[in-house]
C-alpha cells in the first residue's frame, strides 16, 4: 500500500504515518484549524487507504481521558487532536493525569496560521487567527509535556510524528505534544514519505545481579517484610509478580490511594486492606520495599521504624519531576516494580512464609453490611458490597471515588490483573472519558466507573455520554452522591478542629445546594438514568443499568450515600 500510496497534501500524510506508527484512534476536537485533516479523513477513507478511527470528542478533556484509558490496557499511545491555545488549554487537569500517571499519549494541536495573502492556501481568514497567534503555545503544557514540537514544514512529518509515538512509549512514558498550522497541513507533502520502522523503544530496565541478591538476602532475613506499592499491577505480569513475591517470602502487601490499578488480587491473605492497618504495618515493618510508588506514606501520621531497611523500586527512584520528595531510601533502584519483584523472587533460596508477621492481622475487622432493608441510609460501604454481587469477575472498574476510594479498596472485591482502573493521579474528571477509553480497548468487557458526585461533574457527563455513544462505547457510571465536596470539608475540620466549622459539621463552599438531577442529565444523553435513595433498590437498580449496557446504551445509577 505505501508503494501506491501518494498523499495530495500533508495532512493525508499526516494521517498515514499515525497509523502506520500504531495509533488506532484519533479523538479529534474540530476547530478551523483542523479542516485539512477533516478533509484528508474522508479522501483517504473514500480511496481505501487505513487511517486511524475518527471519533469526535465535544470536550477535549474527556478526550485526553480516553486516550489515557486506552493506554492503560494496550500500551499503545493514541491521538488527541485539539484546537490551538485555547484547546490546548481545555486539556486541564488530565494533562497532569498523564503526565504523573506515565501514559503515553500525542497530543496534536493546531496553529494559528502563517500566511496572509489571499493566494495563501489555509492562510489567515478569521479575527481568531490574529487573536489565537501567542507567544508561547507549547508552554501551556511546558511543565506537563514529556516533549514538545512544531511541525514547520512538510518533509519533518515521518520524524516528527515517529518521534512523538516513540517519546510518548518509551522510557518513562508520558505525554507527547504536536503543533502544526493548517496552511502546512495543506502545503504538498514531501516527496519521500519516510521512514515508519526504526523508532524502537528500549525494553524495561532490571536490576544487577548484586542487587537482587541483596533485597532476596534482605528478605530472607525479615520478620516483618511490606510491600508498598502503587503502580506495578500497570505493567505486564506485576499482579503475578507481587502476588508470587507475597507467597513465596511472606510479604505483606500495601496498595497504596495513588495506584489507579490492582497490584494483588483484594481477597489474598496478605493483602492489607484499610488505611489503619496499612499505616499500623508500615510504623511496624523491618523491611520495606517500595515499588512504583511516589509517596508510599504520609509522614504526619507514621514513619518506618528507625531501624527498618527502606528500598525504593522505581524508573525514576528520585522521582526528580518532584521537586521536594525527601523519603528515606537505604536502597535505590532504577526499574520497573514488575521486573525487579520477578528478580527476586527467582533468587530467593527456602523462606517459610509462616514466620513473618506471625500472629498479625492484614486488614480490619469488620463485622460485613447489615441486611438491605428499605428506608435504611445507603452508604459507600453498601455501594461496594453491592458491585460485589452484581459484578464479574472479568469486568473492569475505573475508579474516581476520591474520599470513598478508600472504602472501596476495602471491599470492593477485584481478582484477575487489569479488572481495577484509575487516573493514578489526583486531576478529578478523568473517571468517565477513562472508562470509555478502556471500554475502546476492551470492547467484550462491561466497564463501570465508580465516581463521586463531585468527579462526576468535573468529567464533563454530556461530554462523556456523547464520547460513548459516538465511539459505541457505552459504559455504566455509579455515582456515590453524598452532596458536594467531601474532600474539601475534611481538610476545614482537620486544620480547625475547635472553629465553628467544626462545631456546625458544615464548610463553606462544599455543598451543592441545588445539585443537577445526575439521572435526568442521562437521559438527555440518550442513556439509561437511575437515582437510588435506599438499600433495597440498589442491587436491581445496578442490574438495570448493566442491562442496558449490555444492551448498547450507557447508563447512570446516581446514589444517594452518607458523606459520614
């Protein structure tokens, strides 16, 4: 096909080298900027020539979610086309997403036009172009992007985009982003059409022979070895490779907020779950070892004893994009979690996993839900227990629960890798375009969000809705409404314990007091809409909806939960 293969302009081109470089989706926010590539879409779609899946988004945020959702069950970067400045700058919150949670991601922006003569094809033709021409697009995200570049001329497009894909994969992976006028996308594209091979990434780094030696000495020897972890589930095999290291040596198993993944199946015995055993396990353990996790505790409520060996596992162990990080390390090194956790355990000799921690609990009591009873409170607690016995064991739940998220990785029951999923980062809104990335990439698996009130809103829904429907992609969004922004009220309270805050259980600002209908805001987006008030309506309430997602339509459930 390349042979024949012959771009009328550089847009067409443009399209092409995406595909060819792997990229199977372009999640395109039009703007004047994009006519070209519209054009190149339907030329090339009509003339057979693969380009990747055109789908519009009507909020760029929720695009950049769904990119970012993708990524995490495929590892390969997609592409999200946005309008210049102004649409750079609609990305928001989920630039720091990718950027802290490592997904790779390009990032296609426009350009204000150059020309101005009448004869200049995509010249200048609207006030915008004057108005949208600043000093310093690419610094909108310098502080976010992993790379930056402006395409001037036609003949830079196979390197260019081949080095966008190959920067957004490779090492530590994150956001790549592109800038390109429309009058270069229409210029002639370059004789040669380049290269697409030749942009391989390297393969993870792994730990020296010494130093696996080392940690495997390090753990044979410990009463009370814990693994702090956040992210090694993300990569191929780390389930299995902490799940192994568990068994094998006794370790018990921290999954920390940060995590936006499973890292070890919830119901093994030496999972800790609850944050008061995990900080109980951490101010206890001899050795811990810290894998793919930026803030494995909070020093204002425990700190490792000060005899315990610490090991930071980590691409970067210095996390050098923060620049406070000051948690103590007696050793550091450079690879991925899954990896070094395999080494280990292939090096350790006969350890009797039944001498550590004899005698200690990994979670926290719990005396299980009270029977579902009309009229009774709902709770998040409630909510969780209810996925349990509606859920399969292969459904996929993204999760942006923020003061619930806790709770849910107490109960919420998940077993086989890749089936919990989350920002791994704080920018709220990410939960619902998420979900439809990675329903894209899963398409025979159901896919809930689980989502406060608070992220529900920040998500853009009509936005999402749209996404899902346009990608038919429907996905089902339970919503834990408890009434505003839990997370901004408990810090009031924390810091003014005695002030009238406090005394009234009440801050300013974090209530909603005339809250949207979340159901009627479905239904106007064409998908199923459900508000639950009580426990007995739950359960059929989520089955309904999982119904109408099997069914081809995304659905809502908005329920009503205590925010204490």
């Amino acid at each position: 096909m390349s042979d024949r293969f012959r771009p009328a302009t550089a847009a067409e081109h443009l399209l092409w080298l995406l595909h060819r470089h792997g990229v199977e989706h372009l999640f395109l926010n039009p703007g004047t900027d994009s006519a070209p590539l519209q054009e190149a879409a339907a030329a090339l779609a009509k003339a057979g020539i693969p380009i990747p899946r055109v789908i519009t988004c009507t909020f760029e945020s929720v695009a950049l979610a769904a990119a970012h959702g993708y990524w995490h069950v495929t590892g390969r970067p997609q592409c999200v086309f946005v309008h210049v400045d102004v649409g750079t700058q609609n990305l928001g919150a989920m630039m720091h997403n990718a950027l802290r949670d490592h997904a790779g991601v390009v990032v296609l922006a426009g350009r204000t036009p150059y020309g101005e003569d009448p004869d200049s094809p995509g010249g200048r033709s609207h006030v915008i172009h004057w108005q949208q021409d600043v000093r310093d697009q690419a610094g909108i995200v310098g502080g976010y992007a992993k790379w930056s570049l402006e395409i001037t001329r036609a003949d830079v497009l196979p390197r260019a985009v081949g080095r966008a894909v190959q920067v957004a994969r490779g090492g530590l992976p994150g956001p790549a982003y592109l800038m390109v006028s429309r009058d270069v996308l229409m210029d002639p594209p370059a004789e040669d059409l380049g290269r697409t091979d030749g942009y391989a990434v390297p393969d993870p780094p792994a730990a020296d022979a010494e130093t696996v030696r080392r940690i495997a000495d390090l753990l044979a020897r410990a009463e009370r070895p814990l693994l702090v972890t956040a992210k090694t589930g993300r990569r191929p095999g780390g389930l299995a490779a902490v799940t192994r290291l568990a068994d094998l040596a006794g370790v018990r198993v921290v999954d920390t907020p940060e995590s936006g993944c499973l890292n070890i199946p919830t119901t093994h015995p030496r999972a800790v779950r609850g944050t008061a055993a995990a900080r109980r396990h951490v101010a206890e353990a001899d050795l811990v070892l810290v894998a793919d996790c930026a803030t494995p505790w909070i020093p204002k409520y425990v700190r490792p004893r000060p005899d315990a060996t610490i090991v930071h596992i980590a691409p970067d162990p210095l996390w050098e994009d923060m620049p406070l990080w000051t948690f103590p390390a007696d050793v550091s090194v450079a690879a991925h979690g899954a990896t070094v956790l395999r080494q280990v355990a292939d090096a350790l000799g006969e350890i009797d996993p039944g001498t550590k921690w004899a005698g200690h609990p990994c979670g926290e009591p719990s005396d299980g839900d009270p029977p579902a009873s009309a009229g009774d409170a709902l709770t998040a607690r409630a909510v969780a227990a209810a996925l349990n016995t509606v859920l399969r064991v292969d459904d996929i739940v993204v999760e942006e629960a923020v003061t619930n998220a806790p709770v849910l990785a107490e109960v919420l029951h998940r077993e086989l890798p890749g089936t919990l999923d989350g920002a791994g980062a704080p920018g709220l809104g990410w939960g619902l375009g998420g979900a439809v990335g990675v329903k894209l990439a899963a398409p025979d698996r159901r896919v809930v969000a689980v989502v406060g009130d608070g992220s529900f809103m920040f998500g853009v829904p009509t936005a999402a809705l749209c996404l899902a429907a346009e990608a038919d992609a429907p996905i089902l969004a339970v919503v834990l409404n408890n009434g505003g922004y839990l997370a901004s009220r408990l810090p009031v309270f924390e810091l003014f314990p005695d002030g009238v805050s406090a005394s009234r259980r009440e801050a300013v600002g974090t209530r909603f007091r005339t809250p949207p209908d979340f159901a009627a805001v479905a239904r106007a987006c064409h998908a199923h809409g459900e508000t639950v008030r009580d426990r007995a309506g739950l359960v059929p309430a989520l089955r309904r909806a999982l119904e109408a997602v099997e069914s081809g339509t995304s659905a809502v459930v908005d329920v009503h939960v205590a925010d204490d």
